[in-house]
C-alpha cells in the first residue's frame, strides 16, 4: 500500500494528539506532534526571558534552538529533545500552556517550524498534528481531518490529565485557557486555524478514544488503498 500524510488539525484538546499517535502505530507510520514544537520553542523563550515584542531578539533566540524527536531510553516513548535534551517534562504545564498561542502567532517562529515539519515529510508515512497541518503544511496531504468538540466536555478531560500528572488545576482556568487559545490560534494573521476545504470533520465530543481512532484509522486505510 503507498504511504500517505495524514494531516489532523483541530480545536485544543479534542484527543488529536492520542488519536494521532494510535493511528500512526496501526499503520505503521510516524507521529509528529507539532504542538510539541511550539511548545518547546515557548519554554526556551520564557526561560531565557526573551522579549517577544523584540523581532531581532526573537530571530536570535531561533537561532539557537534545535528541536528533534527522539525515543527516550527512560522512558521508551518518543519525545522532543530541546538543544539536546528532553523537553517533554517541561512543555506540558498551564504556565507553557498559557503563553505558547501568542509565541505562536509570530511570523517568524511559524516560518523555522513550518519548515522543519515539511523536511519530515518528504517520505510520507506519517500523521501530524496541529492547526495549520492541512492548510500551510501539507496542503496536498491525502487525508486531512479536522477535529472538534464541545469545549466544556474538553476542558473536563484536560483537568483530568493534568491532574493525573501531579497538577492541581481549576476546570474554570482550563475552560478559560482552552477558549483563550481557540480564539487566538483563529484569529492570527499566518496559519490560522481553519478548516481546510478538503477536510473530514471529526466531532468527538460523544465519542470514545477507540471511536475516534477507529475512525480516523478506517478513514485512512480507505484513503491509502485508493492510492
Ligand atoms: O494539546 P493542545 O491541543 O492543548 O495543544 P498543542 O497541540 O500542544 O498546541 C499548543 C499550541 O501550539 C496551540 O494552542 C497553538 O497555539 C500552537 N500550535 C500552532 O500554532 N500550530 C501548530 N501546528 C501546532 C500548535
Ligand atoms: O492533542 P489534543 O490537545 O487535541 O488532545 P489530547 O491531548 O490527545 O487529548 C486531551 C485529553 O482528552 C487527553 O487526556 C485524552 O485522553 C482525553 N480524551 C478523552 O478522554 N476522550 C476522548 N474521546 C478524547 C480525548
């Protein structure tokens, strides 16, 4: 069968990245959590207390961020290395959360990241997800899918996962945080997120992780067969 992109865009917490990563393991492709590398790109400018007004310091600080994927021998999963190290423990809090839509909306950081994920599809074979996957990355992506769900059901779910990592968070801060980022992510100028014309709509509100896997791992062997 001939390897396709799976392109998964969608609002904040509606399971893309879990249903991603199931789907790439059926089909035996790669995962890429470009979110990941956003968030990455966050915590180095918040920990180096770079100014994002500043264009010239923001291009200074890309310049010395290198982001790659890699297996964790720790913990056997992949995760993304930041100049060499795992970020993962550190990318995931409300703090990063709450800040990353607007390191996001710069022009710049859009540019170097949009440019590393097209490199990692060259040999197609992988699912990405993100906002502006089927849109500004892989516009010709065989399968795009655009995720959503109802934003309180979200918010419950992503409390319930902070939680089960250790941090105390309130459901009203997470429903803020989520609407918050929808919001920007939607308005920005480059690489909004939108539905792409040509884009399954997978509402996931009512559905459980395996539903929405399944669906999305049907809808590509469909699509991957037609090749
Ligand atoms: O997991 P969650 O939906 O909360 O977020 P994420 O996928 O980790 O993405 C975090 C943030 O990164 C988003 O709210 C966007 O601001 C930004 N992002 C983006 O702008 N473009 C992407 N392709 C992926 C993420
Ligand atoms: O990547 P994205 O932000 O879209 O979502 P995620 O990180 O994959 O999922 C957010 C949280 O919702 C995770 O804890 C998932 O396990 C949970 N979830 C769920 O419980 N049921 C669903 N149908 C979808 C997601």
């Amino acid at each position: 069968m001939k390897k396709i992109i799976i392109a998964i865009d969608g609002h904040a917490g509606c399971g893309k990245s879990t249903t991603a990563k199931a789907v790439a393991r059926k089909m035996n492709y790669i995962y890429i959590d470009t979110g990941a590398m956003y968030r990455a790109t966050t915590y180095y400018i918040l920990e180096n207390k770079i100014d994002i007004q500043d264009i010239t310091e923001v291009k200074k600080a890309l310049g010395e961020i290198s982001l790659r994927f890699a297996i964790n021998d720790v913990t056997g999963n992949i995760e993304i290395y930041l100049n060499g190290e795992s970020a993962e423990s550190k990318i995931r809090t409300m703090e990063i959360t709450s800040k990353v839509s607007d390191v996001a909306s710069i022009p710049e950081v859009r540019h170097f990241l949009v440019d590393q994920q097209q490199k990692m599809g060259t040999e197609k074979g992988i699912v990405m997800d993100g906002r502006d996957i089927g849109t500004v990355v892989f516009p010709n992506a065989e399968l795009k899918v655009f995720m959503t769900s109802d934003v309180e059901v979200r918010a419950k779910r992503r409390q319930i996962e902070l939680e089960s990592k250790g941090e105390q968070v309130n459901f009203e801060d997470v429903l803020e945080d989520l609407k918050n980022r929808d919001h920007l992510d939607s308005t920005r100028k480059e690489g909004p997120l939108k539905v792409a014309q040509d884009a399954r709509i997978v509402d996931t509100t009512n559905t459980t992780i395996e539903e929405q896997i399944d669906i999305i791992y049907q809808l590509a062997k469909e699509v991957a067969e037609a090749q």
